[in-house]
C-alpha cells in the first residue's frame, strides 16, 4: 500500500508517482475557496473525467439486479481473511495485476476489521463486503488496474460523504489513487466519520472564504467548457500583444510623436497609445500644434488616418462584403464573422487582428446578453470599418511599425466607442481630439489614457493643409473670453447664439395669447438654456368661434396678432395635395431603418437647403427625425406616412424658410395664423408643415369660426390646446386685415405695465 502524504503546493497531485519524493498518495478535502483553488478543480476535474472516477452525489447502493449478478458470479460465502477477499477480487475483477489486488484486499480487511473491531456483527461485516465488492464493480472498475501505476487515478468526491462510502473511496486511496472532497458545507458532517482526520488532511491556504454561491461540478464542467470554446474561437494566438500606454509620459501629442524605436524594446509587444485629449492647453497655437503633428507624423513615415466627427456608417456595398449568417449562439457567431479577417500578407498581423475581434465581442456580448442581433451588427460594422482603414493603417506592416488614427471630435455612437476600442488594441495610435469640453465623448475603456486642459475652443475639422490653419490675434482671443463672460450664464445673449432648441408647449388662457404673442422668449414662462441648447415656450392654440359674436372685433383681434414675422393662411388647403413636390420621388432613399440619412439628404443634387447655415440645417433635420420618432402624424411606422413626411418637409414654402433663417432662439420667434372660415378640409399637407413649426419654435394659432374639426384630423393625440371664445359663425368673408385699423396704439406688456399717467 502507498502513503499518505501532505501536498507542498496543489501542483503536486499532477506529478507522477516516479516524481514524487516517495511512494505517495494525497487525499484532501476542500471546504473553502479561493481563485487558485478554483483554478486547481477544472484542472483535477477534467483530468479525474479522463483518467479517474467523479463522483456527484452519493454513490448509489447496488439495487436487486446488482446483487443477483453478483450473486450469480461469486455466491454469497463470505470468510473474514485476506486470501478469501484477494481470490474474490481475481474472479470479479481480473483487469488488476497481483499487487494491485493484494493492496485492495490488504485495505479491505483493515476496513471490516476495524468495523469487528467496533462490535460490528458477522452480517453486517458481510454485507459491507458487498456492498464494497459492488461499488467497486459499478463505480469504480475503470481505475482499478490502474491504482499505483506511474500515473495515479484520480478520484473526485463532491457532497457530504457517508461512512461506507469513505471507507471505500479510502481503501482506493491506500491502494495508490489520489482523491479530492469537495465539502461545500464544511466539515462538521465529515468529521463524524473520521474525527481525528486520520484518512485525509483539510486543505489550508492562505485567503479561503466559503464557495461562491451555487458553486458546483455542474458549473466547473461549463467553466471547463467555455475556456475550450474560446481556445476554438481564438485558434493560433499571435507572438506579440500590445504593450498600451505604460511607455508614455503623459505629454500628449509629444508622446504621440516619439518614436517606435524609443518607446520599447520588448520583442514580445507592440507599443502603442490610446489618446482621448480634452480642450486646450492654448488655444492661441492649438491649430498650428495639429497640423505640425501629423506633419511630423508624415515625415517619419508613420502610416495616419484622420477622420473628422463621426465615422462614415458603412455603405450598403461595404456591408455586402461581410460573409454572415444566422446565428443561435454568441461562439457560432464569433467564430463564422472572424473568417472575415484576412491579411495574407502578414499573418501575425491576422493573429492580432483575429484575437482582438474576439476579445472585443466576447466582452460585448456579456452587454448584450442574448440579442444576437444587435451583436451582429456591431460585429459588422466593426469588419466593414476595419476593411475600409485597413489599407491606410496597416499596408505592408511588419514589427514595430505602429500606425495612428487621430478622430477629430468626441465618440457620438457605441459603435464609434467599440471601434476606437478595438482598433487601440491592435499596432496604431488612437488619439481622440475633443478641444471643445461642451461636447462630451461616448468612449470609455480602462486602457484608455485621458489629458484634461481648461481651455476650450469649437472645431470641426483637422487642419490637414496650412490654408486651415488660422492663428486668432490676442485681441481676437481677449473679445472671445469676453464675449463667453457677457453671454454666458448671465441673461444676455449675443445674436444667433445658440443653434440647437427644444419647444415646450405653453398652456394658456386665450387673453394670454395676446400678452405673449409678441414677447421676446427669454421673457416667456420657462424659457431656459441648458448645455447650449434652448427651451423655446411657443403658443399652439386652436381659436373656435367668434367672441360675442362681433366679427369686426374678431378680425381686429387676429390683426393685432399680424408682426411682421408673420405667415398669415387665409384659405383652406395652404398647400394642395396633389401640388407638385419634387422631393417625392426621393423620399424613400433618404430614410433607412428608422433613421434619416442626413449625408445623402445634403449630398443630394435636389436638397433645397444647402445655402442655410449649417446649424439651421441640422436643426431642420433633428426636428424631422422627432417628428417621426414621436409619431405625431397618424399612419408614420404603419403605412408609409413617414416617407410623406420628409417629402413635405424637404419641400417648405419659401417665405417659410426665409423665417427660420433669421429666426434667433432667444429673440421672437416666427408665427403662423392660419384662418379657416370654410368648411374645407385642411389637408394632410398643412398638418405635416403645422406640426414640423411648432417643433421648430414657431407660434402658431388656427381661427376657426365654425368650431369645425380641421388640423387635429391627422394629429395622433391632442396637441394643441383649444379654446371656445363664443358662438359659431358660418361663411365668414376674411377681409383684407391690412384694412383694419387699430382705434388706439398698441402698447407691449413693458409698456402696459411700466407706463406712466399722461
């Protein structure tokens, strides 16, 4: 029979018989947990799955069918000696040699000796050797011609473990079989069977705490599992990793310049940087500091891609070239997309390249749970991206060359984040630009390295060529930093500010309407600037019926509304339905899942608003893109209305555009009145243009006499308010309102409230 020893590390229970310091077997049991200890169970659980016995639960007792076979083999004598187990064990088991059998038959009658000695009966001692014969036979016949051998079984035990079932797994021990107990609960129940801890020693390292919760054989098999999955998903692993970061001094574009040769001389890494660089250290120079950076960048050689704001998404062509399929699984889906990564031009480029794909999705997928889906297209846009600057970065690449890609502008997008992310990981600098501290960046990552500076300055665009640079005077500078003390957080605001609006619909009483039809918004209820953008109060009121019943003083009413920004509809439809609209055709391009294609809207030879400032521009586009989010036109995401909607809205009236180009948003805002007197329908045209200003900011009242339903046909939900001012009037005549006369002056609520007695 072999020893039992102590363990010096965990390692030794892999170490063959020849190389352990003696004949020796360990047997322990675990009652706590650290990550090593972790680590050493997948271990000694795959190799006792391979050569040795897991045992999950109790071993169960040998049934009827078990004992009449033994019975018919062996019969049910039963002589309490050595020579009687050891001719047994050479009929029941003849797979084991002469010494294997005589260490087994030797442990066996220690085992029932000690149980006589106990004052256990003559029957009981049999039917313990049964019971072992049994076990031995079912459980554990797979190891018993190898107990001793140079490369020991291995027995893995999870649970409380019984009497018998110790004595047994014990006798295996002595016979030479190392064996592990898994004891989650601790060691109270094994204790009563074994109190002086005299057939296993308990496990002591430094740092155990109890098992996580859960934690089983079940779970290690899965653990097993995942790592042999991701050993397939990763395939042949590169010589070289990236060495990110832990060069640099943090002195921002200085670091970015210093040469490959000078950051490390480590064969087995790639050193890069990862960049993200807030505001200014001078705004004065910062221009110049760019443009000489990738200047210098260019005369060593360096391979550069500079891209301004967002990354172009993926064109429809770049996206075909992606092989994909369906998938079930997160592994199918890594696995078949990472075929799409080929550069047989230097393989080890591919091996990082493939294993950083890998990593990056693995760690997305535990984002995006079971949506498939949405990983996909991550996965493609990340290819088609990586597709699209592979020729710029990486053409004819070989160590240590590193390339860099410089984004102008903060991430604005996940996918733009998970890009930047993956392409920090391979042989390029990436260094993100955000000199304007307004604008936050998506992207964070725990190898990302930030720089702060307190300086702040707009900039869209890289200075490539030194036309772009423009260097600002001190005096330019000096009204710059003045111009942000008098404008900004203090009520005062300078013309055309601000570029960006959100509306909040005032809820009035119709008197109001008048009081605050011609105020200047910073003065209306609610009106606020949040992080640049503006709350606009604007007036959507429905007027339905005639005061009193006095037309005259009706129409002076809507006169003294008429400014002379101002777009008065006197008629019923405003815009025809069948009126020709030369973006119809076109509508269906420039809308694909969901979203406007705004670079195929303003490239597009027929965009009428190319010639508006660009904030205007987008500003228009936003306010589409809500619209339609927000469904307020009944039919949009249901029957195509959307597609109506961009056509209409592409195609304003022209004094319309010409009010939202001079509209300032802290000044007035534009207005509309729409008079229908008639019993005409207003058409779905006028709906679209009415709910598209009112999100742009306009004021806008309908006077409806008859108290018809008109506009809110088309509207889903209400959204505008009504108010019912007196009785309906029918085929009312809308006079010439530059006829009319006021009988006295027109005050503004300034003047109504501060005037002084004549």
């Amino acid at each position: 029979m072999l020893e039992h020893k102590k363990i010096r590390s965990l390692d030794d229970y892999f170490v063959d018989l020849d190389s352990r310091q003696s004949r020796e077997v360990y047997f322990y049991r675990i009652n706590g947990y650290t990550e090593k200890i972790g680590d050493f169970i997948k271990k000694y659980y795959d190799t006792a799955r391979r050569a040795g016995v897991v045992i999950e639960g109790k071993i169960p007792n040998p049934d009827e069918k078990n004992l009449a076979y033994y019975s018919e083999i062996m019969g049910m004598d039963f002589q309490m000696n050595p020579s009687f187990i050891s001719n047994g064990l050479k009929k029941w088991l003849p797979r084991m040699n002469d010494l294997q059998r005589q260490n087994v038959a030797d442990s066996i009658y220690d085992s029932l000796d000690t149980m006589r000695q106990n004052g256990k009966t003559e029957n009981m001692l049999k039917n313990a050797y049964i019971k072992f014969m049994c076990w031995l036979y079912y459980k554990f016949e797979r190891i018993v011609n190898q107990l001793g051998e140079n490369e020991l079984p291995k027995i893995l035990y999870e649970g409380d473990i019984s009497n018998y079932e110790l004595m047994l797994i014990s006798i295996l021990s002595n016979a030479g079989s190392d064996v592990v107990l898994l004891q989650y609960h601790g060691d109270a129940g094994y204790l009563k069977s074994d109190p002086a801890s005299v057939l296993s020693d308990d496990l002591q390292m430094e740092g155990m705490t109890a098992f996580p919760e859960g934690y089983c054989l079940k779970k290690v098999r899965e653990a097993i599992q995942n790592d042999f999955e991701k050993e397939r998903l990763y395939g042949s692993l590169p010589s070289v990793n990236n060495c990110t970061n832990a060069w640099i001094d943090g002195k921002g574009f200085e670091d970015i310049k210093k040469s490959v040769l000078t950051r490390g001389t480590d064969p087995r890494f790639f050193y890069n940087c990862f960049y993200r660089i807030n505001g200014a250290e001078d705004k004065l120079t910062y221009a110049n500091e760019l443009f000489q950076l990738q200047l210098e960048l260019k005369n060593a050689g360096r391979k550069t891609v500079i891209v301004n704001g967002e990354i172009e998404r993926p064109t429809p062509d770049e996206i075909a070239e992606i092989r994909r399929g369906n998938y079930a699984k997160t592994d199918q889906l890594i696995m078949d997309l990472s075929t799409n990564i080929k550069y047989p031009a230097n393989l080890e480029l591919q091996k990082i390249m493939h294993k950083t794909f890998v990593d990056i999705l693995l760690a997305e997928s535990g984002k995006e749970g079971d949506n498939l889906n949405r990983l996909t297209s991550k996965a493609v846009y990340l290819l088609c991206w990586l597709k699209r600057y592979l020729p710029f970065l990486f053409s004819n690449w070989k160590m240590p060359e590193i390339g860099c890609f410089i984004h102008m502008g903060g991430c604005q997008n996940e996918n733009e984040a998970l890009f930047l992310r993956f392409l920090a990981r391979l042989p390029v600098d990436v260094v993100i630009l955000c000199p304007n501290r307004n604008v936050p960046c998506q992207l964070t990552d725990p190898l990302l390295y930030e720089l702060n500076y307190e300086e702040s300055l707009t900039m869209d665009r890289y200075p490539e060529e030194s036309s772009q640079v423009k260097m600002g005077t001190v005096a330019y500078h000096a009204e710059r930093e003045l111009d942000a003390l008098m404008y900004q957080d203090t009520g005062m605001y300078r013309n055309m500010q601000y570029g960006k609006a959100n509306i909040i619909s005032l809820q009035t009483m119709y008197e109001e309407i008048k009081i605050l039809w011609d105020q200047e918004l910073k003065y209306r209820p609610d009106f606020s600037v949040v992080d640049g953008v503006v709350n606009i109060p604007v007036i959507f009121a429905k007027v339905s019926g005639v005061k009193d019943g006095h037309t005259a003083g009706y129409w002076t009413s809507v006169k003294e509304l008429v400014t002379e920004d101002t777009v008065v509809i006197k008629r019923a439809p405003y815009i025809e339905p069948m009126a020709p609209n030369p973006m119809k055709m076109y509508a269906a391009e420039f809308f694909k899942n969901g979203k406007l294609q705004r670079n195929k809207i303003k490239a597009h030879p027929k965009y009428p608003y190319g010639i508006l400032r660009e904030d205007i521009q987008e500003m228009i586009l936003d306010k589409m893109q809500l619209l339609i989010d927000q469904k307020r036109i009944k039919g949009i995401g249901e029957n195509g209305m959307e597609y109506t909607v961009i056509a209409q809205v592409l195609n304003l009236p022209k004094d319309i555009v010409r009010l939202i180009q001079k509209f300032d948003l802290t000044w007035k805002n534009p207005k509309l009145i729409y008079i229908n007197t008639s019993e005409t329908v207003i058409s779905l045209e006028d709906s679209i243009l009415t709910v598209f200003l009112h999100l742009m900011g306009f004021d806008i009242v309908f006077f409806v006499p008859t108290g018809y339903q008109s506009i809110e046909k088309y509207f889903n939900g209400q959204l505008m308010e009504e108010h019912q001012i007196g009785e309906y009037k029918y085929d009312l005549q809308v006079p010439d309102l530059n006829s009319i006369s006021f009988n006295n002056t027109r005050h503004t609520w300034r003047d109504k409230f501060f005037k002084r007695g004549n």
